[in-house]
C-alpha cells in the first residue's frame, strides 16, 4: 500500500555492506540499490544494518541508514530477528514492501517481501558453505520462497534449480543479472608494469579470485599450476586475491612447502581500485571454481580486456557465453592445458580478449536496477 501516488518507503536487508571489503553479494546489493534510490528520489529506501556500514560507501540522500540489530550468524538468534525484531522495525518506519537479499523471509510480518536468492550452494554437499550456514538454509528456504511474494535469482542456472527443488511458480520467479563496476578497464602499458613491478616482480602472472575458501578449488589451481611450471619452464607467477575463508588456516599453512612457492603471491584482500588495476594486468584470470551463480570476477576480467579460463559448472557457462576457455574443474590436467593454450596462442588470447569486451557490454548495472524496480513495484501491488 502506498501512502500517496508519488512515494514508496522501502526497506532492504544491507547487512552485505558492513564489510570492509564488499564480496559479490553485497557489490549486488550495492550497486541494485544505490542507483535504484538515485533514479527514484521520491520514493524513501531504508537501508536496514547491523553495525555501521563500509565508510567508503556512499548514499543517496532519499537513503535512511538504520541499524536494526541484524544478527549476522545463523539458527536461533537470526531467525529471533528475522521473525520478531524485523517486523517492529518495519512496523516502526511504516515500510511499504522489504526486501530480503540473503536468502530468507520473515515468516511474522504480512508485509510484502521481496526475496532474493544470490546462493544454492548448500544444495550441493557439504565443503562449499559451513555446516551451521548450510543447515540453516536447508531448514528455512522452502519455507521463505513459498511465503515471498516474489523471488529474485542472478543466473537461469539458481532459477532452474528453485523450480526442480523447491517448485516454486514461474511467474514469481525473475533474473536480475550482475555487473562489472566502470572502474575495470584495460590497462595500458605503463599502468600494467607498474602493477608488475608491485605484486609479480615485473613478471608476467596468472590471476586468481578468492577468498581461500574450498568452493574455489584453489587445490586443484595449484596442482594445474604446477603442471605449467614443469611444462613451459617461464617467469610465470600465480596471483591469488581475497581473505582467507573459515576452516582454510590449514591450506595457507601447506603452501609453505608448495614447490613453486615462490611463484605464487598470496594478496589478500586489496582496495577496489588496486584489484581493478591487478586484474586488468594479469595475463589471464584462472577460474575453476566448483560452484558460483554469476562469476562476477569473469566479467571484471572481460570488461578489462583479459582473457578468462573459467569452470564450465554452474552459471559460469551462462555468464560466459561463447567467450571464455571452460575446463572441468575437477580434471587438474585439463585445467593446465587450458593455462598453457591461453599462454601461447596468440591468436586464441586476442580472440577471447574481443568476445570477452563484446560480453561484458551485455551486463549492465543501471538495466538490473531498473529490473528491480519493477519487481519491487509488482510486490507491493495489492
């Protein structure tokens, strides 16, 4: 229900965006939202926090930032707060419709909601979510996408999968794609040595996302890296960026004896606008993920004139379209001629390099704002 003609009040779950260093998910909710509120500056947003939000964020000025006291773990306490104090607080500022991004409803409100599922990893065995996380989902998704009004999903892949898993009805079902953000460009040459210079000791390097986290399949990477290294005898350095995730202590630790341990640079997590410009320096980004939804990284890398290696699992196919090299991420040695081929062929490289620029073109952030926003419209309709 709207309070007049003119003005919606919406309030969206922006836990995502406390972080320091913003993963795909909240990058999504960020980028959807902000502009969502930019294009409509009569209707009022009420960005909905546990704690402050990243400092380097910035927010419309039709944004109120509220922290509601989301509980950012899972089982008891989350659900006390999705099912008890998020309704008050909705009640409080009168919202018209919320927006849930992480995968979970209110089951004690009858205000309209807006689900959004960016991630079914937990459906796919144990090692690529906590069990904590991936138990919780198990128990509460069936139960969330059948009380939403309507559900938001980023690849046809997640939505394929709601329908089979959960039966939930096509006309409720919508993709709202990602975006590359307009800080990743190609580089040019000066820029590219610099970065060099910086993280590979002016060598040429192979990058790779992460945070260390077992769905990235970084043990494999390094298997197939070490195959390159025996194979071509090069200068060639892995990059690996990101955090290290949870239960992941023992893998950094076993680096330490890696062979070609002075090959490989363990970054951490870097300011967006450094990762842009190590990105667009990389030889090619390595991605043999064994599950994601979008890839967003491929489409950084594309956008930045970079060639990409990617899984063929998932939405990574569906991302990538016709424009990157795909290997079986479980197969170390297809994954290494896939790195080898991309290093030497010429050819192949300035090929994957123009599909990859043409690709990117296709995903754009003020489109899937503007996607949103009419299925925001259509949940509120009476």
């Amino acid at each position: 229900m709207y309070h007049n003609e003119f003005s919606m009040r919406i309030a969206i779950n922006t836990r995502f965006l406390q972080t320091d260093f913003l993963g795909s998910s909240g990058i999504f909710v960020y980028e959807i939202f902000s502009r969502m509120a930019v294009r409509h500056p009569a209707d009022e947003f009420f960005f909905l926090f546990g704690g402050a939000p990243n400092s380097s964020l910035q927010f419309p000025p039709n944004v109120t930032k509220l922290e509601a006291g989301i509980f950012a773990g899972y089982r008891l306490f989350r659900k006390y707060w999705y099912d008890y104090k998020l309704p008050s607080t909705l009640k409080k500022i009168r919202a018209d419709i919320f927006v849930a991004t992480d995968g979970i409803c209110s089951m004690r409100t009858q205000l309209p909601q807006c689900l959004i599922v960016q991630d079914l990893a937990f459906l796919h065995g144990p090692g690529l979510m906590p069990t904590s996380v991936a138990g919780f989902l198990k128990k509460h998704t069936a139960s969330s996408v059948n009380k939403a009004k309507q559900v938001v999903t980023a690849s046809q892949y997640s939505r394929e999968e709601l329908v089979r898993k959960y039966g939930v009805p096509q006309q409720k079902l919508n993709l709202v794609n990602f975006a590359a953000s307009p800080i990743f460009h190609p580089g040019d040459w000066e820029e590219k040595q610099n970065i060099k210079e910086n993280y590979s000791g002016g060598k040429e390097y192979f990058l790779s996302i992460g945070p260390v986290h077992p769905r990235k399949n970084l043990r494999n990477l390094l298997k197939a890296f070490s195959i390159f290294k025996k194979w071509q005898k090069s200068n060639m350095q892995l990059l690996i960026t990101g955090g290290v995730a949870w239960d992941q202590e023992a893998f950094v630790q076993s680096i330490e004896t890696y062979k070609y341990r002075e090959d490989l640079k363990l970054l951490g997590y870097v300011p967006a606008m450094e990762y842009a410009r190590i990105i667009a320096s990389a030889n090619a980004l390595i991605y043999p993920s064994y599950y994601g939804i979008l890839g967003l990284p491929m489409l950084e890398a594309m956008q930045s004139g970079v060639p990409v290696v990617s899984s063929r699992r998932a939405g990574f196919a569906e991302t990538a379209g016709g424009a990157a090299l795909f290997v079986d991420p479980e197969n170390v040695q297809d994954i290494a001629d896939k790195m080898m081929t991309v290093y030497k062929d010429e050819q192949l490289r300035n090929d994957l390099i123009v599909k990859g620029l043409e690709r990117a073109r296709d995903f754009d952030w003020d489109q899937a704002a503007d996607r949103m926003w009419d299925i925001i419209q259509q949940t509120a309709k009476p």
